[in-house]
C-alpha cells in the first residue's frame, strides 16, 4: 500500500486553510507522518485499540485522535494493524548484509531489528562489523552479541579439541571485554558446535562474568537439545546462578522423539529458576524441523554406526532429513538421505558416515535440514510468559524461517490455533524481544520511542516460504518503517537504507 492522500487528508487541508487567519499555525513538517485509524498494538501486551499516530523523524511523537496538519503524509491504516517494527533476538540475517541491503528476508515479515552474533559465533573485532555496517547503511538495525566460538578459535587456533588452559581463558576474557567494549550486547554460547563443545563450564562461566559485570547477558545454543536436554538447561542455569546474567535459551525445542509432549516439564524447570532469581527467558521460531550441520547430532564427535543409528532413528529420520548444503557434491541440496541412500543402492547409516567423512575430507561446508518437533511442543513453549519470538534465519538460506518464522506466527499460531491472543504474540515480537536483549527505546509504540513499526492485515498475513522454496516473501504486510523510513511496501523494498548500529545500552 501506497501513501494515500484521502478525502479526510483533502478536508483537513481545506480547514486549515480556512482557519488559518485566526488559528495559531500548524507544527507540522515536511516528512512528517500520521498514521490515521489504525488497530495500534502497542506491543505493551494491552488490547488493541483505534488510534492516529505522528510520527517525526526517527521518532513517535504524539498517539491519540489527532488532526492532520500541513506539510504531513497520512498513512491511511484503516482495517489495518500498526504494531512496533518486530525484533530478532535470534538472526543470521547478517550473513552478507551489505551485499542485500534492502534484507528483503527480514523486512517482509515485518523485522525491523536483528541480533547477530548467534550459535557462539560472531564478527571479530565487532567494531570493524559495525564500522562496515554504518559505511555501507542497510535496511534494518543490527545488534550483536560477541560469540565464544570466535573468541576460543581466535586464542586456541586449530588446536581447540580439549579443554582451554588458565592462561587461554584469560586471553580469551581479554578479548570478550574488548567487544563488550565495542557495544557487544553480551556472550553467546554455541555448546553443540567446533570448537565450543570442547570447553568446559567454568571457562564459560569466567567469560559469562565478564558481559555480566558491564550489565551484558548471555544467550545459548546448549550442549544438547536432545538427549541431554535437561543436563543442558541445568548447566545454563548454573551459569546463570554463578555471575548474576541474564539467561536466554536460544531457539529452543524438544528435538528428540522421546522427548516430546515433555514441553511443560521442561518450563517447569525454567519457572523454579526464575523463583530462585536467576533472569531466565527463551527464544522459539515455529517450525517443527530444523537447520544444522551433519555432525550436530553426534554430541560426542564419536562418528559410530551405532551413533549414526541413534540419530537416525530418534532426531533425524532419513526421509525426514534434507540436504541444506552438501560442498562435495551441490546436486544433493535438496534431496533427501533417504533419496540419497537410494542413488547409492546402501543403508541410510551408512550413506550418512560416508557423507560426513565426504565434507570433512575437503572441509567442505555442508548442512541439512531435518524434522525434530512437534507444533503442540511449538505452542507450548511459545506460551510460555517469557519466551519471545525468534527466526534463527537467514537471507538466503534453505530453511523458510528466513522469510517467514514471524508471519507463521500470526497465521499459525494466532489466527488458525489460537494458541494466544494477537496482543500476546505482538508483545512477544516487540517489547518483550527488546526486554530479553536489553535493547533500549524499541519494541513499543510510545511517545518518544523510536519508529521502528509495521502495518499489516491481520485477516490476510502469513508466510509463504516452505522447505521446497524458502525464499518467498510473506503477504499481508503492507509497510514496514525502520526509524521513521519507509523500507518495505506491499509491492517490495523502497531502496531506503536507515538501519543502524544498535551497541548495548543504546537505542
């Protein structure tokens, strides 16, 4: 939807005119917006209601039912919602950033900020991130957690396969503060990955000490989000528990079939800890299958037949499992193991070994795709109070959550389950995400916050994007403004690039 000027925008201009003899003049600007009859969704979690909305530079300034006045653009959002601009507190949407800055991924599911730095991986040094960031402006906001993967590669090199000595963790503690310093928003953590699954828990309790003590947090891929689920939450809470910061469980899930229907259980966990005091809050993207690499699902790094057997048959069936990336042969991607295990005429236990040793001959990258969940276990843990909404997507990647986890949301979740109210998951894209980050002036419609906000129709908005064509931009989003610029229309990006640096304590 374009810009309208309406009947009441032509009315209004005639008043003024009339009127203006004897009134004071108007405080309108050039630039300025009114958002006029919109459903506002503050993001607060309160109940819609029918509001105009001024919007000034970067910035919210007046809410209420108020008068258009000369030299304003009206936004004519009648039978539409305006809710603030949604917040990835899970992203990868940085990958190639300033090469796609329109991030058409991002904004057509109404994303207006993302949080990079994820899985324990990040940019190193942050500052020269950021720096190519604001030299080469893009769509949306960006901020970044600093990762302890890139942190332990960078001090332990190739040698990462035990645990880090006194002195390395120091080394690596002296790095963490130099990005803490940069505005990194805290640690994160990527446990079942290279070559963090080789620490140990105090090296990154020592560095979740360090983001504590300057107000920063820390958020987790854990060790496991199988088969030692429980034995990994009981470990993020520790950390927790030992320096103070707050705790976040990235994308979390029950991926193991013995574990499903067991979602109450584990938020129990979560509850007693936050009774305890420990600050503990989750992030969920709503689709029952997951991206990752091969090797993900051998906790062990033991490339076994009886492993690869456990895996096949509890996390990843064959025919559930999808090629994402495969470097040794492309014509794989998007074909499934059990597709594979076929062409080569041999069992899918042994197809998976011979692939994983196939990539790691070359250091080829590689991933799958692979179905783990259940949609009841989805809606549960994204009832849960404190858990917000996440992608853990990308701009152009082979699973769909890059282009639509937050539209599947309101579709899925909202409008076809009903798992909770339109306010709620709002609240949970928005305030709440800004909340469990520490982003400042983000995630509500108030006066004075900044105009990040999206205008969609909540009868008609969904995702589109599937396992077959991830790259499909969502519909039923109709504008989305990044600090006050327009970035994304119904008929695609504007070409503008307002995003910014978002360091921590900064708006």
């Amino acid at each position: 939807m374009d810009y309208i000027v309406s009947g009441r925008t032509l009315s209004a201009l005639v008043a003024l005119a009339l009127s203006s003899a004897c009134a004071p003049a108007s405080n309108g600007r050039p630039g300025d917006l009114l958002f006029t009859d919109a459903q506002l969704i503050d993001g607060t979690g309160t109940p819609a209601r029918t509001a105009d909305v001024r919007v000034r530079g970067d910035r919210i300034l007046d809410i209420g039912d108020l008068t258009l006045a000369a030299g304003e653009t009206e936004v004519d959002a009648t039978g539409l919602v305006l809710a603030p601009g949604f917040i990835d507190t899970h992203s990868h949407h940085n990958n190639g950033l300033t090469r796609m800055g329109d991030a058409l991924a991002a904004v057509s599911q109404g994303i207006t900020t993302i949080i990079a730095g994820q899985d324990g991986g990040s940019p190193l040094p942050l500052a020269d991130f950021y720096a190519e960031l604001e030299a080469t402006p893009v769509a949306i906001n960006v901020a970044a957690y600093a990762g302890h993967n890139s942190l332990r590669r960078a001090v332990m090199g190739e040698d990462f396969r035990r645990e880090a000595t006194t002195e390395e963790v120091t080394e690596m503690r002296a790095l963490l503060r130099r990005e803490l310093d940069a505005g990194a928003l805290g640690l994160s953590t990527g446990l079942e990955y290279d070559p963090g699954i080789y620490s140990a828990t105090p090296e990154v309790v020592a560095l979740a000490r360090e983001a504590a003590a300057v107000g920063g947090r820390y958020i987790s891929h854990m060790r496991s989000e199988d088969k030692a689920l429980f034995e990994a939450i009981d470990e993020l809470l520790h950390i927790g528990r030992e320096t103070g910061i707050p705790v976040q469980v990235s994308h979390m899930k029950l991926g193991m079939k013995s574990l499903w229907g067991r979602a109450d259980e584990a938020l129990a966990v979560l509850d007693a800890a936050r009774a305890e005091g420990i600050d503990v809050t989750a992030d969920v993207y709503p689709y029952e299958f997951w991206q990752s690499t091969m090797t993900v699902l051998f906790p062990e790094r033991e490339f076994t037949r009886e492993a690869a057997a456990f895996a096949l048959e509890e996390l990843a069936p064959p025919e559930g499992m999808i090629i994402g990336a495969f470097e040794p042969d492309p014509s794989y991607v998007g074909m499934t193991l059990a597709e594979i295990a076929e062409q080569r005429g041999k069992d899918a236990v042994t197809v998976y070994l011979e692939l994983i040793a196939e990539a790691d001959a070359i250091d080829g990258r590689e991933s799958i795709i692979a179905r783990a969940m259940t949609t009841d276990d989805i809606a549960t843990l994204l009832s849960w109070p404190f858990t917000n909404v996440s992608s853990d997507g990308s701009l152009a990647g082979r699973h769909p959550r890059g282009y639509g986890a937050f539209t599947r949301v309101l579709a899925l979740h909202v409008r076809d389950r009903g798992d909770f109210s339109l306010e709620t998951a709002i609240h949970k894209m928005t305030s709440l995400a800004a909340e469990n980050t520490g982003l400042a002036g983000r995630g509500t419609i108030t006066e004075g916050a900044f105009a990040d906000l999206v205008l969609f129709d909540p009868a008609t908005v969904s995702d589109r994007a599937t396992a077959e064509e991830p790259n499909l931009p969502s519909v039923g989003i109709v504008g989305v403004w990044v600090n006050g610029e327009r970035v994304y229309t119904d008929a695609g990006t504007t070409g503008e690039r307002p995003g910014r640096v978002l360091r921590r304590g900064e708006g």
